[in-house]
C-alpha cells in the first residue's frame, strides 16, 4: 500500500538515494523551501518516490513551482507519480496557493493539467527557454498573478531561529553550502555525480535545479485522458483562465478588438471554432472577454460551459438588436429586464408553466447607474429573443411590439436561463443596429461609437461586480 505524506528527518537519507542530495541540501536550506510541501511516497515504511514544490515570487505573490519529482526505478510504472503529483498538488490547493510553475518536458506536464505559462502571460525565466515552461491553476483567483517567475530557492535563508531549524528537516543534512556558492556546488555536483545519473532518468539535463526523473510512470490510459485537462468541447481555456466576470459579444472577433482596445495583457485563453476568448486586466480588474456566436443554442453552449465548467460568476452580454417599438431608435442602447423567447429552450427545465427569463437586478441597477453617470441615454425593458433572423411573416414580431417589447435578437433567453440554472448572473446590454419597421440604417462610424458606448458600460459594470 502506497501512501503520501510529508517527509520527515528520518526520510532525508532514503530521499537523498532518489534525488540529488547536494541539490535538495541547497533547496531545503533557501527561502523557497516549504517542509509542507516535500513529500514522500511510502510503501510499507520504505520511501519509494518523493516529490517538491518550493516557493516562487510572480508579481509579488507566493506562489509554486515543481522542483523535484523522483520515483525508485524499482518501482517505476506503478502509478507513483500520479500519486505523488496529485497529493502534493492538493495539499498545495488546501494551502491557498494558486498557480504551480514548471519547467521542463511537456508530456509529463501537460498529463497532469499544466499548459503552457504563457496562457496565464507567466514569462518563461530564461533558464526555461530552450525546454518548456508550464503552469497550472490550483485555486481560482483575481489577482494579477503574470509575469515574472522569481525563484525563492535561489536565495539562501538569512537567518534561522531554533524553531526554523526544527522545522527545517534537511537543515543538518549534508555539508552546509555558503550563501553565494550555491549555484557553484549544484552544478559542479550535477556534472561529477555520476552514481546520481545512473539511478535516474533525469530530463532537465541543463537545469541544475530542476530535477523531476520520471516520465511514463501513468499506467492507466483512460485515466490519463481524463487528467490531461479540464477543458471543455468548445473551450481549451483551463480552470483559472477565465475570469470571475465575462463580456460577450456575439462576434468572436469583437470580443479580439475589445481584448486589443480595452485590456491590459490580454490572453488568449481559447481558439476553438475561432470562439476566441480573452483574459485581461481592465482599470486593475482581472476581465475576460468571449463570442457567444449567434443564437440561443451557440449562447447555450458558451454560457452554460462558463457557468458550470469554470467559476464564471458573472456574464455581460453586449450586443446589437432591432427595435420593435416606435419610439427605440437606431443607436439607443437597451438594457433587457427581461428576455420573452419564441425559443423552446426552457422546455428542458420540465417546469409547470412559462419561465420569465430576467437580469440579474443587482447588474441591472448598477449598469443603468453607470449609463446614466456618464450621460448615456439607456432604455430598459423588455426584449425579445428570437431563433428566426429570417422571419417569413416580419408583421408578427408587431405583436411583441404591442406587448411593450423594446426589440428583437437573439441570445438573452437563453443566457438568463442558463445563469437562473447555474445559480449565476447575467445582463444583456444591446445596441439598436436596425428598425424592423421604420427605414434607416447605421453608417460604420455610427456603429462602431455605439458600441464603444455599450462596451465602456459592460467593463465599468465588470469592474465594480
Ligand atoms: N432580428 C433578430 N436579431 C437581430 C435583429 C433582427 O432584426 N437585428 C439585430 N439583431
């Protein structure tokens, strides 16, 4: 029987036979030596594999990397590096962290949900630029936690008090090495130590202080798929990618230009069917942006996969739509209280009667505030969302007009219905592109503005919820 657990002192010479022992030495002596964080695989009382994540800085915050991973070669292909990955990846969950870094060979990475870094804008440290720099989310955050990768283990803890050194278990292991001899040691150690190249596969061969050693050690197939990512049919983007908040235009490339115009380090978190879908920062506030596609079943899809398949809290639709009333006219821009649908899509609910799909009112009240602070003049109502772009008898749509419907489009049914589901919120926040019953139309420039206008609204509104 297998089982995971922190090391303790009576571990170090049994960890050291797997591992570099001048390395971990040096790692167990830095300030990115976490004692939580190493841990060994136990089988029957002998230390079988062992694992490390030490501290790293990115943007100011702690955070993680994978530093070492070793299995015995007498026990390789049981499925001790699974074990391994996902007991130190979870007890790192339970300790707060966020993001684990990684360098080195993708397969074994990307087989325990770690992309490339450059999807959460993490630089790759020039130590990593001929390998591969991976990262994965371990726990949702807001924070802008991007850029630069700042390895604690490089720097040798000044001082330790007695409590310190007890806790240090690798503290009296090993020759101490002096503050700035470090790297020095490690390389000269990893060049001549040939017993340590023998009972180990080592991948980093050029990265002294990266030492993970076992690759193909996942038996199970299955198993290993569904572990290769949490990524949806539709959405590549991993948990952790995508904001709290999200702003969706129908057009995939619109949600590009709002990224590009609007967004500080903007990622490009998904390009399935060219749905791309964008995480940024706007006025400080982490912000994602992403097509919905047109209609209810594509809004359907996206917003459902938001809601439930990553922590999406918050989606904003921004749109167009045509005006059914008289008095909406081309440009207004409208806020939908509520979404009327021609759409069977609330039939899967199996409710006993019709479901009034409505906004959330807390995005409501606040977006209408935001218009109207900056003079913007917002209709809000009623709208209609409709599966027929092509309506063979247009004189019906006069109906909803007679029932007060301010305009016609197609997706805010059914994200209302998806965020009453999920438990979420939504908004739509339409501009009037066209009249269904009166002439005129919008010059580009005249389009464009409006949808600044509605777009300024949506990230304000991102901003304070
Ligand atoms: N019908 C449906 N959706 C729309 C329309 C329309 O006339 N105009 C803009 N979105």
């Amino acid at each position: 029987m297998i089982v995971i657990r922190k090391e303790v002192f009576k571990d170090i010479n049994p960890v050291n036979r797997i591992t570099d022992p001048v390395i971990m030495d040096a790692i167990r002596k830095s300030e990115g030596f976490i004692p939580e964080l190493s841990l060994v695989a136990d089988c029957d009382e002998d230390v079988v594999g062992h694992i490390l994540m030490t501290e790293v800085m990115i943007n100011g915050f702690k955070e993680l990397a994978l530093t070492s991973v070793a299995v015995d070669p007498k026990y390789q292909k049981k499925g001790i590096a699974r074990l391994l990955f996902n007991g130190a990846h979870d007890r790192a969950r339970e300790m707060g962290y966020h993001f684990v870094v990684a360098g080195g060979e993708p397969g074994l990475f990307k087989r325990f949900g770690y992309v490339a870094s450059s999807m959460y804008d993490i630089v790759v440290p020039e130590r990593y630029l001929e390998t591969g720099f991976y990262a994965k989310c371990l726990n949702f955050t807001e924070d802008p936690i991007f850029g630069d990768v700042i390895y604690l283990m490089d720097r040798v803890k000044p001082y330790m008090d007695e409590e310190t050194k007890r806790k240090d278990i690798g503290s009296n292991v090993g020759e101490g090495l002096k503050t700035n001899d470090i790297r020095q040691n490690i390389r000269k150690t990893v060049q001549t130590n040939d017993i340590g190249q023998d009972i180990r596969k080592t991948v980093q061969t050029n990265d002294i202080r990266q030492t993970v050693k076992i690759h193909d050690d996942v038996q199970d197939k299955e198993e290993e798929k569904s572990m290769r990512s949490n990524s949806t049919p539709h959405n590549a983007a991993e948990p952790g990618m995508i904001a709290r908040t999200v702003i969706m235009p129908g057009d995939p490339l619109r949600a590009k230009y709002i990224a590009e115009k609007y967004l500080e380090n903007p990622v490009l978190f998904n390009t399935v069917r060219n749905m791309y879908g964008y995480t940024g920062l706007y006025k400080k506030k982490r912000v994602s942006v992403m097509g919905s596609g047109m209609g209810m079943p594509s809004m359907g899809i996206y917003s459902y996969e938001l809601y439930n398949n990553y922590d999406v809290e918050n989606i904003i639709r921004v749109g167009s739509a045509g005006a059914l009333k008289d008095d909406v006219n081309l440009r207004d821009l409208v806020i939908a209280q509520a979404a009327c649908t021609d759409s069977n899509y609330a039939y899967q609910y199996e409710l006993p009667g019709c479901f009034s799909p409505i906004a959330d009112y807390e995005l409501l009240e606040k977006a209408v505030e935001i218009a109207r602070k900056d003079g913007k003049n917002i209709r809000v109502g009623n709208v209609a969302s409709t599966d027929i772009f092509y309506n063979k008898y247009t004189e019906v749509n006069k109906k909803w007009a007679k029932m007060g419907v301010l305009c016609i489009e197609m997706e805010t049914a059914a994200l209302y219905m998806n965020a009453a589901f999920a438990n979420k919120r939504a908004i739509s926040i339409l501009t009037i592109s066209d009249h269904l019953f009166k002439e005129g139309e919008l010059s580009a420039e005249e389009r464009q503005t409006g949808f600044d206008d509605m777009i300024n609204i949506a990230l304000e509104l991102a901003r304070e919820i």
